[in-house]
C-alpha cells in the first residue's frame, strides 16, 4: 500500500522532531541524527521519496525553508556582538572564503576529476556551513563566547555568500565559453546582488517601522514577519537565481540592529519555526537520495577530495585569513577544524547539478554525490568531535549545570556559596549596587545590571547557566523574569521563590502565581522567611545519601524548620527542589538544605544576643 502525501508529510515531521528529541535525550549530534533516519526510510528502506512524491513542490518548499532558517539565524546578529571579533569575522568572511574557494576548486579539479568550470562553481558553493548545521553543535557543545559567536556569524554570513560566488562562477563561464560574450550578463549579475540587499534593507527597516509605530497588531506580527520574509526571498530570487538567500541575511540583520521591544518575541517564534522546518527539511533531502549516489560515496576520488577538504583547505583558510587577528592558536585550531556543511549545499549543488548538465557538461552529474559525501562526513566528523575538541582545547563551557541567580540578599548569597563549594558555577545578577555589596564581600561572581535589560542580554554569558532563579522581593518581577526567560531555559528550568502572602493559617496566591516559573523549595518558605533563617544562623549543609542512611532516615533526623534547598547526582546533575516537580533523592544523591544550626551554637548565640541587649 503506497502512502497518502499526508501520512508522508506527518511521518517526515514527526521522524525530524523525534530525532531532535533522540538527539537531546541521549546527548548526541541532532543533524547526525536527522541525517541517518532520513536514509533509513529513503533509500535504504524506500518507505519514501520526498522528491518524486511531492512533484514540482519539493524544490519551492525547500527554498522557501532555507530562506526562514537563513533569516531566522541573521535576527541574532547584532553588531554588538562584533566588540572584539570583529576583524576575525570579517577575514574570515572575505580572505578566508576566497582562499577556501580556490583552494576548494583546485581540489574538485585535481583529486575530484572534475572539469575546471564545474570545479569552479561547486568550489564556491562549498565555502558554506550555514545555521542549520552550526546552530545545533553551538547548542550541543557549549563553547566559550567568542569562538562560538565567529562561527554563528560565519555560519549565517557565508551562507548566502558562497551560493552567490556559485553564480558568479557559473556567469564567468558562460561569459568567457560563449561565442559572442555578453558583458550586460555579467552586469546584471551585480546589480542583481545590489537590488536584494536594497531590498533585504528596506523591507526589514518598513516592518520595523511598522511595528514600532503600532501598524501592526501584536498577534500578527509573527505572521506578518514569515509573509514579509518569503515576499523578499521570492522577489529578488526570481531576477536572479540564489540571490533571494542574501536579501533574507540583509533583512535579518537590519531587523536585529533596530533596537526593536518586539525582537524577542519574533526571534522565539522563528526559532520554534527554523527546529521544525531544520528537522523536516533534512529528513527530506536525505530521504530523496537515491541508493546509486550513496554507494559512490566511498569512491576513492570522492573520499579524497573530501579528506582534503576537511583536513587541508579548511584549516589553510582559517589560519591564513586570521594572522594578526588576535585569535589564540587553539582558537584557530577549532575554527579551522569546524566546517560541517548542510541544507544549502544540498539544495543548490541539485539546482547547478542541472544547469551544468544542460549547459554540456557531463561531470556535473556527480555533484550530488560529492555534495552529500561532503555534508554527511562533515556533519558526522564535526557532530561527534566539536564536544572533545573544544575540552581538550580549553573553549568549552562544558562542566556541571551552573544557576543564575536574580536578586542579591542573604539567603541568595549562601545559596551561591554552596553552589561554588558544590563546584557547579553560580553567579548573581542585581541591579543595586548596595545589594551587590553583600555578594562580592562573600566572594560570589556578580553582575551588575537589570535582568530585563538589553543591555544586560549583551553582556552577561549566560552559557554556563543551565538554570535561572529569580529570588527579589519583587513578587511581580520576578513572575515577569520568569515569563521572560521560559523559552530560552526551559519550563523546568526556571524557578521563583514563592509569591504567596501569608495569612492566618493559609496562603493567598494572587496572579503572580499563576505564571513565570516554578516555586521554589515549598509555597510556605517566602524570601522574607529565607532570609531572617539564615541571619538569624542557619546554616547551608551537605549530606550524601547511602543505602544505609537513605531519604527516610535522614527525614527522620532532620529539624521541622529545615529548607531542602537541591541536590546533586553524582553525575553533578543539579536538581532544585519544588513542589511542583518531584524530586526523589536516591543513593549517592547529596542533599543540600538550609539547616538550624547546633544546640550549642545557638546557646552562644543567644548569650552573645542577651549581652549585646544588656550593654545597650
């Protein structure tokens, strides 16, 4: 029984979201993932071919998904972001991709076997990494700041870049191959580039108005965002092939440099859409290959050019194109390493695999087959290593799940301190300097500035911050710290210290309870109550659990007034304790809690108390 397109189109969806889930369970590269379920239901299994299934959609509906993530991926690029990476970008984007070209096409010539013009043109178009692959690793892998952010902006810069210099090549060529050249081809070719950034400009800097003027109502401005972007991505891809994909780039990045108030919600909602259009689209294209372009994969030319491309013409280009960069060696050696490339390779290697064949050239038709021997090693060799690579290198954020913790007070200062005596990174965020003063006394990380702030989205490294607490004695603050922070960290991962008021013998709950994060620790335990705990003594303990002590037994010793606060696997996972999410301690586990402190302690405490008053 052959299956309807609509059970295909369910069951591409449904298999690229569960391989992102798959991948984030078990830790693993998501674009490996996505890659080989794809050639499990294509042609290996032939469940599905996407590409004869879907008929003349397949290439409009992949186009159109590559111009969302692309535009998705420039929305993060704030200029900002170029204090002190800067120069490497824009080497690396330049120099660094004309040296990758090159040295890409004599490659393809000499090793690939291919002809001089087809070298040339898939040269070009193999400079790209693009987000789709970029973004899932800088999500797996954790790197420090800057050498992650040069390879986002690469990633989203590149992208458009080397399907223009794929253009270009092609337009070289049919102009010097022509009997009567024509320069106005190769003129129209520039203005062509020149009218899609114009109009990338002028159609992010119109929506951004619009706006911001209040043209637009608030729920439609997500829709209005996807419309306006496959209007610029059609427009200027009909004048000129490819160039659709630097009109989006231009109308990201303008939009991103607006100072927008709506910016965030619009990067939330591309970002849901550019997960689910990346897990679908790679399932497809994989899925469309057929089992002859598989097996000639492992051609020895074909392996060649590939292990070149990895291990010689990537390297060169970085290293040569970031001297007096500033970049450290280690640096250099990431970059130079990290190249996977993804959905544009795919899709525009298909459309001059075409072209070049029509135009007489009878190498072209092993494009394919290169393009996906390259993307598939790459994405496997880069997917698997960039985690190992970037620890033996000292750029990975990776250890235990640190917490980010809004507010400065004296329970949130003994917090922070048993967090760092657990080795898991803590840092707080406050907006007062008078508040701060407490943290910085104790030796805490701080950070001074508003959570909510722009200014402070810029400038905090968040990487290292698994989990977010806001713990302020503004119930309302923090709900809306919260509420803000929920699809960056996660529903689970965000916590509020309880904004019930205390009344008689119950609790009112208020609005502010019913949204922004969990509460943490137990609805009784409000800030006011923390904090007069630990001045009036108590104090923060650790106590690992065993088979012989377990959870019952050290219930049974602990004081009534006793804060069960988290606790730590011995993986050094962090789990915060809440009501509203269970949290079973088991062996091994070491609970930390807010306890009393000793009979003893508290006798000389309460002298030292009786004698200050009797003095006064």
């Amino acid at each position: 029984m052959v299956p309807s397109l609509l059970f295909e189109i369910m069951m591409i969806v449904f298999l690229g979201i569960g391989s992102q889930w798959v991948a984030w369970r078990y830790r693993l590269p998501a674009i490996v993932v996505m890659s080989v379920t794809g050639l499990l239901i294509g042609p290996i299994f032939g469940l599905i071919n996407p590409e004869q299934d879907f008929g003349p959609l397949y290439s409009p509906l992949i186009s159109v998904a590559v111009a969302i993530i692309l535009f998705e991926g420039s929305l993060n690029l704030s200029f900002r972001e170029l204090r002190g990476i800067g120069k490497p970008v824009f080497r690396i984007s330049t120099v660094g991709a004309f040296i990758a070209w090159i040295l890409g096409s004599l490659t393809a010539h000499y090793i690939a076997g291919l002809s001089w013009a087809v070298s040339f043109v898939i040269g070009g178009l193999f400079i790209v990494t693009g987000p789709t692959v970029i973004m899932p690793l800088l999500r797996q892998s954790k790197l420090k700041a800057r050498p992650a952010k040069i390879l986002k902006w690469e990633g989203i810069i590149v992208d458009p870049i080397g399907a223009l210099l794929a253009v270009f090549a092609f337009e070289i060529i049919t102009f010097i191959t022509a009997d009567n050249p024509d320069p106005s081809q190769l003129l129209l070719f520039f203005a062509a580039s020149l009218f899609a950034i114009i109009l990338g400009w002028a159609l992010g800097r119109g929506l951004g108005w619009m706006f911001e003027t209040g043209h637009v109502p608030e729920f439609l401005k997500s829709s209005a965002v996807v419309v306006v972007v496959i209007l610029c991505f059609t427009v200027a891809d009909e004048i000129m092939h490819e160039t659709g994909l630097l009109s989006v780039t231009a109308m990201g990045i303008t939009l991103a440099n607006m100072g927008i108030s709506s910016i965030s919600d619009m990067r939330h909602f591309k970002e849901n859409i550019s997960v689910l259009l990346t897990s679908t689209i790679f399932i497809m294209l994989t899925a469309s290959l057929e089992m002859e372009t598989i097996l000639h994969v492992f051609s020895p030319n074909i392996i060649g050019y590939v292990l070149l491309m990895m291990f010689a013409v990537r390297p060169l280009s970085i290293f040569l194109s970031t001297i007096g960069t500033g970049l450290s060696f280690n640096e250099k050696a990431l970059l130079g390493w990290i190249a996977p490339r993804g959905i544009v390779a795919l899709t525009v290697s298909g459309y001059f695999a075409t072209v070049l064949a029509d135009a007489g050239y009878e190498d072209a038709s092993i494009l394919t087959t290169l393009t996906f021997a390259l993307v598939f090693f790459t994405v496997l060799a880069h997917g698997f290593s960039i985690g190992w690579l970037a620890k033996k290198l000292n750029l990975s954020m990776e250890g235990n799940p640190g917490a980010l913790i809004v507010g400065s007070n004296p329970f949130t200062v003994e917090l922070a301190k048993s967090l760092t005596k657990a080795k898991i990174p803590a840092i707080i965020v406050d907006a007062s300097w008078e508040h701060l003063s407490l943290a910085r006394k104790a030796g805490v990380p701080t950070f001074h500035g508003d959570m909510l702030s722009e200014q402070t989205e810029y400038h905090l490294d968040t990487i290292p911050y698994d989990y977010m607490l806001a713990l302020t004695s503004g119930r309302s603050f923090n709900s809306l710290v919260c509420t803000t922070f929920l699809p960056e960290y996660g529903r689970t991962n965000v916590f509020k210290v309880s904004p019930y008021t205390q009344f008689d013998n119950g609790y009112s709950s208020g609005v502010v309870s019913k949204v922004g994060g969990r509460i943490l620790f137990d609805k009784k335990f409000l800030l006011e109550d923390l904090n007069k705990k630990v001045e009036s003594g108590f104090v923060v303990r650790q106590t690992t659990l065993t088979e012989q002590y377990n959870l019952e037994a050290y219930k049974k010793d602990k004081d009534p007034s006793t804060v069960f606060l988290y606790l730590v696997k011995p993986s050094g996972q962090l789990k915060f304790f809440s009501e509203e999410m269970r949290t079973v301690p088991v062996s091994g586990d070491t609970i930390v809690s807010l306890t009393p402190p000793s009979k003893e302690k508290s006798k000389i405490q309460a002298k030292l108390d009786n004698n200050r008053n009797s003095n006064q």
